[in-house]
C-alpha cells in the first residue's frame, strides 16, 4: 500500500521492540546465573537450545580446525573481509589529541570484551568480524564470544570467523544467560568490561537491565531500512534490497521513499511478483504485510524530512544525483549512495562495522567501530603560569558554591601572593 508523506509521518511511530513481559524472566535468568554459574548456563543450554555441551568454552584446536575445514572460497571471501574491516576501522581509530602541551586526551584500549554471535535460524560468521576485529584493531587483550549451542556444534564458518580475528575464547552459551555470563563471570566465562553484538529481545533486554554492571554498545531492535529512489534505479535491485532487509525476521522493517508516484506502483507490483518463488518466503511475507512502506513524497526536500523522521538504521539513496542528499540526511545507521552500494555489501565486506542503531536511536548514537573499544581520559598538566592566571577566578566560583576547601586548595599554592 502506497501512502503519501504526509500521511505517513502522521501515523508512524516506532515499532515496540521489548516485550514486558519478558522483563521478569531476564530479571530470573541474570540473577540465577550471578548466583550458581556455570551449573546455570548449562541447564539453560539444555531448556532453550536443546543442547547439552561437555564443556562451555570451544577448544582452540577445534577453532583452528574449522579454518582448514571449511572450502577454499569461503575461507578467502572471510579473509578479505578481514582485511578490509581491519584497514578500515585503522585508518579511524583515534590517536591522542593534544590540543595544547597542558590539555590532552589520551585513548587506551579497554581490557576485556565480550561478543554476541546471534545462533538459531542461520549462522553469523560476519558478525564475528564486523565485531571483534574493530576490538582487536583497538588493542583489545581479551576477546570471548558468545553464542548458542547447536546439536552439531557451533558452525564452521563461526569458528573459522573467530580464528582469523584471533579471538581468545567462544563460549557456546547464548541468550540473556550469556550476556549474564559475561556480566557478572561465571567459574568459565571470566567478566568483561563491554559486551557488542546483536541479539534478539531476551539479549537486549539482558543488556539494558545489566548497563551499570558491564558497558554495552546499544540496545538493538529488529533491523531496517529506509530508500529514496528515482526511475534511474534498478527497479529489480531494489525488490531485492528490500527483500535482504525483510529476510532477517518477521519484524524487520522496509521503507522505500519516491516523488515518482508511478515508479512506487511498479515497486509495489514487482515485489508481488517476486515474493511468490522467494525462498524465506514466510518471514518475508511477515515482514512485508506488517512492516513494509511505500511512501510517496512531494520533493526533494519532503523525501529528506522522511528518512531524517524516520532515521533508519541503513539509509540508501539510489537517484541519478545521490550525493545531492548528503549534506541533508543526518540521522542514519548507515547512508549507501548509488546503485553499486546496496546496504548488503556493508554486512559483509565494505569496511564500517553492521552493527548500526535502530528504531530511531540513529538521532543520538551511531554505529559501531573501533573507537566504542577505547576509553579517553584527560590529562592536565598547567605550568605556574597559566595557574597563576586561572585559579583567582576558579576560586571565587569555588566561594560562591561555598565549598571552601576547594577554594582553601586552590589559594594555598600561592601563599606569597594574596594567602
């Protein structure tokens, strides 16, 4: 169903994305396994994945055994994914900024990390490297992921991800019990500072009740995305861009933005068409009955005041001139310009990490990348100089809050002068 803009920002709101009711049962998880451990995790593998582990952690040898296992194009394809991450998220990184020689800042690499890989419905080696190679670019010493047992083991492209990264430990742990794991330590799993990964709503709602105790990177919700397009796009590209967004599960959420009321008609139709042989066709059709919108806008500048309201997880512009909207699109995950940038080619292989914010955080965080792996600190180092300049006036605010002792501090080191 094709709505125009104005209709559209009247009616939408964000999707709620946690269930309350679940909030008790996260609440029992985390406490349970804060209080016996190991013995929890492995009760819970039994109860939610059907699966009992003989031990938590995964071998080295069998991590570096599914590099070797898995075929030769899978390996270079993870590999150079790899290296294009990794150069990346170098070329970003931060270095200490030092505005003057008596105020800097210095970035230090925070010492342990834990990673979600979602397991369940397919496997996530990308995941793997959109995560811990940004931790390992930062200097990361400690690198665990986590993530669901399966029957036959965790996958080999999983493991195969992890060895090429160089992570230290995988946990097959997975759901709040694993974001508890990390949080708090458990007899195998040591505690981390931060915990980075997608997950479904037990694991997010896990990260927002355990913020505090662990740092977190966002609390994410289904995934999304937004598109303006004009009639030079590939209108066949386009179904499937949405239909690589909509295929993530039954909540995802597809929006596609044109002044061109009859290209959106043809939008409409083709995706019909192409919805009928689709493989995932039933979370597509999910997905597409209850999450997808054609939104039909009156110019450039109404198209721009959409995506901005709308301020998706990927944005991507596909028009004849998609740098003209750079300057006016601010809140986004991710922005794609042109044909040859689908939103597919940055969860694997294009450099910024895929773990972006959703359901409209893109107004206040962005997405992940190697600097969420430094902590900052600044240093103040003032010569006698620039303190004889500054302290009179530090401490007569210091007088007017009546903290006294401050103001006592600053006065005494020049007792020569006015103590």
């Amino acid at each position: 169903m094709i709505v125009n803009s104005q209709t559209f920002l009247q009616q939408f709101e964000t999707t709620e994305t946690f269930n309350p009711e679940i909030h008790a049962q996260v609440t029992a998880i985390c406490d349970r396994v804060q209080r016996e451990g190991d013995r929890a995790l492995l009760d819970y593998n039994e109860q939610f994945d059907g699966v009992t582990v003989e031990t938590l952690e995964v071998p080295q040898a069998d991590i570096e055994a599914a590099y070797y296992h898995i075929d030769e194009d899978l390996r270079h394809a993870l590999e150079h994914s790899f290296q294009r991450i990794r150069d990346y998220q170098t070329q970003i990184k931060y270095e200490n900024q030092y505005a003057t020689p008596e105020l800097y800042e210095v970035y230090h690499p925070i010492e342990r990390v834990g990673i979600y890989v979602p397991g369940g419905k397919a496997s996530y080696p990308s995941t793997v490297l959109m995560t811990a190679t940004l931790a390992k670019v930062a200097g990361v010493k400690n690198i665990s992921v986590v993530t669901p047992p399966q029957p036959n083991g965790i996958a080999s492209s999983v493991l195969a991800a992890c060895h090429i990264v160089g992570v230290d430990h995988v946990y097959q742990v997975g759901g709040a019990q694993s974001i508890a794991a990390l949080a708090y330590g458990t007899e195998t799993i040591p505690k981390v500072d931060k915990i980075v990964g997608p997950g479904n709503q037990y694991v997010a709602y896990a990260k927002k009740a355990l913020y505090g105790e662990v740092g977190i990177d966002q609390i994410a919700g289904p995934s999304e995305i937004a598109l303006i397009i004009d009639d030079t796009c590939d209108l066949d590209a386009i179904v499937y861009d949405v239909f690589a967004q909509a295929e993530h599960d039954e909540m995802a959420r597809t929006f596609v933005i044109s002044t061109d009321l009859a290209l959106l008609e043809s939008l409409e139709t083709r995706i019909q068409e192409f919805l009928k042989d689709a493989p995932r066709y039933d979370i597509l059709k999910v997905s597409l009955t209850e999450h997808h919108y054609l939104i039909h806008a009156t110019d450039f500048e109404d198209s721009c005041r959409v995506m901005n309201t709308i301020a998706p997880e990927h944005a991507s512009i596909q028009t004849a001139q998609p740098e003209d909207y750079l300057p006016h699109i601010y809140y986004v995950g991710s922005l794609f310009l042109g044909g040859y940038a689908p939103e597919a080619i940055g969860d694997y292989i294009a450099g910024p990490s895929h773990v972006l914010p959703t359901q409209r955080t893109a107004r206040f965080q962005h997405g992940l990348s190697v600097n969420d792996f430094l902590t900052k600190h600044t240093v103040i180092h003032l010569s006698q100089s620039t303190y004889e300049k500054t302290y009179r006036d530090a401490a007569r605010i210091a007088q007017d809050e009546q903290l006294y002792h401050h103001q006592k501090s600053l006065e005494i080191r020049q007792r020569g002068d006015d103590v």
